[in-house]
C-alpha cells in the first residue's frame, strides 16, 4: 500500500512516499481504507518536532482525522464490521499511525459510525476539532443555559463547532473574530454577538455585554499571549478553558478571580492509553454524528481539495492563513 511518511523532522520537505506491507488488525483494532483525512495544526507541530518525545520512532505516518471503509476487524471488536462508514480521530504519533496512507489500524475505542448525510471528506474534517469543543464544554465546564460563554477564534476548527455546541445547551454565545467579513460566518454557526477584537478593546466588550461583571465561560482557541485576554474577559469564579497553553504565562489574575483554567489536549488519552477516556472519544463522535444527521452541527470545510500525493502541499496551505475552514486530503 503506499504510505506517506517523515523520517526526520522539519518542513513540509520531509515527507516521503513509501510502500508498505497492509497491515492486520490487532485485537481490538478495525483496518480502515482510507478515504479521507483533514490537518489539523498537530500535525503540523508533530511534523516539525515541536512535540518531545510523543511522535514515536520514525517513519510516523502522521495524520489523526481519518473517515473510511471498515476493511477488516480484528479479535473483540463489537458494533463494526466490513463495509461499514467509519470516522475517528485516531492518533498519528508514537505507536499509532496515522491516516496518510492507503489503509490504517485503528482502535475500535476511538471510532464511530460516521454521519450518513456527509461524505467522506467532510466526515474526515469533525472529529479532533468536534471531540475538542465537545469535551470542552460538555466534559470539563459543564456548560448551562442562559451562561455567557465567549469563544476567542470563533470561526477556527474549534471554534466553529464551539459555537454551535454553545448554542444547542441554550447558552448565549459570543464570537471573538479579527475581520469584519469574518462576522456573517460565526452568526451561521449560532452566535449571538460577534465582535471584532480589532474594533474593542477586552474592557469595552466585558462592559458592554456584561455590565462589567465577566463571562461565565471563555474558550480560548488562540491561546499564547491571547490568555491576557482571557482572564480579563472571564468573571470571577468562572471557567477558562484553552487549547494552547504552552507558554509561561502570569497567572496572578486567575488566582485574584478565583478562576478555573482548563487545558484541552486530546492527544494525552491515547498517548498513555486511558482506556475511558478514549471509550469516551468514540461514544461522543456517536453523538455529534447524531447532531449532524439531524441538521443541529455543520462543519466549516475549505473548497480547495487535496490528494494523498499533495499532502506537503496541504500542509502549506493550512499553515498559510488563506484557508476557510478544515483543510481535507481526500481520494
């Protein structure tokens, strides 16, 4: 089968195509062919080597979103069997490879059936980006109707799907974009306010829609220096949560508002194997399949495509800024 893979680290230079031998599924394991997969910006990091010791011995067929064709099961799979749609967000680092090639093991914990109303290229564009927002909201802060939640990078892979999550537990949602044509769009996912930070300062934006007070949830999908933004933005006893908390950061103004700060990093489950966490990842792809199905979740996907011989291509569009939505690698 031919297989992309890096054997070093560093630009988009580094991928390779090879041959490989198709391989068989292990206990618990489903061997997908692979129709579809989308980037998401851990790819790029993995690629890089920005990630330690996680990526695992070279060759790393990186590439974690994947939707495709059951091919085969392996002993103790229950509820797949061949022929069957699935989608997952699957691994792409250490011992688990990725979706760059022609076919992938996958452990059956981490897949669901995709949703019936979507191809295989828009199915491949859900799942890290979903199953971050969703464990967000749903898992770490609980969201409520009625809360105030902002959503810095509202019209991001996160984002995007943050924002209609938000809207469908009764909450008033609050889209920080940085353009104005950016605006229309997050309203289409289920905002109620878009601001354009460009055009407000954070103290303006708390005043206005607050009273001054602070929103209840803020998910910051920016992160970095963004996080001064954050804590100024949240009310006291509220909940942050990021999705890129890498950097060294005063946390004086959380400990001042008695603030609960919560990282969201998908990759940790599979990483150290935690058995009900990755149950979890499969079991919440069921549901927001369900919510797609019914017309409640769409996902925001860029309208130029890629091959599986392009994928260097697609990586330097992704990173490139010009991209509207999940960049997909699609046969």
């Amino acid at each position: 089968m031919k297989t992309t893979v890096i054997n070093k680290f560093g630009d988009v230079s580094v991928f390779e195509s090879t041959e490989q031998a198709i391989p068989a599924p292990g206990p618990g394991q489903v061997l997908i062919k692979v129709m579809a997969t989308s980037y998401n910006p851990v790819d790029g990091h993995l690629r890089e080597g920005h990630m330690g010791a996680l990526p695992g011995p070279f060759p790393i067929v990186l590439h974690g979103d994947v939707a495709g064709i059951v091919e085969a099961t392996g002993a103790d799979v229950k509820g797949f069997k061949k022929g069957d749609h699935v989608y997952g967000w699957t691994g792409g680092f250490g011992h688990q490879d990725g979706a760059l090639s022609e076919f992938m093991r996958a452990d059956q914990r981490l897949l669901a059936r995709m949703p019936a109303n979507l191809s295989f290229s828009d199915a491949a564009a859900i799942p890290l980006v979903a199953l971050t927002a969703y464990e967000a909201l749903f898992e770490r802060v609980k969201i409520d109707a009625g809360q105030k939640v902002l959503i810095y990078g509202g019209v991001g892979g996160v984002g995007h799907l943050a924002l209609q999550f938000a809207k469908l537990a009764g909450a008033e949602v609050y889209a920080v974009v940085s353009r104005d044509e950016q605006i229309a769009t997050a309203r289409s996912f289920g905002a109620d306010h878009v601001i354009n930070y460009n055009k407000q300062s954070v103290a303006e934006y708390v005043q206005r829609y607050t009273d001054g007070t602070g929103f209840d949830i803020v998910f910051d999908t920016v992160g970095g220096a963004n996080h001064t933004n954050s804590f100024a933005a949240v009310k006291p006893f509220g909940n942050i949560i990021s999705t890129i908390a890498m950097a060294p950061q005063d946390l004086s103004p959380l400990h001042l508002k008695a603030v609960n700060f919560h990282v969201v990093f998908l990759v940790i489950p599979i990483a150290y194997n935690m058995d009900v966490r990755q149950q979890a990842y499969g079991r919440n792809l069921a549901r927001i399949a369900e919510w797609v199905e019914q017309g409640k979740v769409n996902v925001l996907v860029d309208e130029r495509k890629f091959s599986f011989e392009e994928v260097a291509a697609a990586h330097e569009y992704a990173a490139s800024g010009q991209s509207r939505g999940k960049v997909v690698i699609a046969r």
